[in-house]
C-alpha cells in the first residue's frame, strides 16, 4: 500500500470514528466531495494546504493523518 492509500485510510478512519459523512467532511474541508472520495481511495495526493483543511476539519493534527503509528 502506498502512502497515498495509507493517508486516505485514515482519513476515512478518523472521518468514520467522528460519524461524519464524506460529503460533510468535503463541505468542511472546503473540497468537492468527488475529490473527498479521491483522496480517501488513495487515487490523488492531496497538497499539503489540503491535508491541513483536512486535519482541522477531523479535529486532528497533521501528524496523525499521516503517522501509521498514530490513532485518532
């Protein structure tokens, strides 16, 4: 798996653990939530201004979206 895929599984992970539909994360994010769905299924790497909205969006920091020894 690559980092990609590994990002976007936890993206949906902490998304999933928060009850929060992809589509309200998108909306929270300020992303399109056809790109939501993207970035989840590891198919874009998302910018780092991105993963930041991302993160604030979840309640979370950076570092654990993108640490695999890190939960949420």
């Amino acid at each position: 798996m690559d980092l990609s895929e590994r990002f976007g599984g936890r993206v949906r992970k902490a998304r999933k653990a928060l009850n929060v539909s992809q589509e309200e994360l998108a909306s929270i994010s300020g992303l399109n939530r056809s790109h939501m769905g993207e970035i989840e299924r590891g198919q874009t790497s998302p910018t780092l201004i991105t993963i930041d909205r991302i993160a604030k969006a979840l309640n979370c920091s950076i570092a654990e979206l993108m640490d695999d020894n890190l939960s949420h």
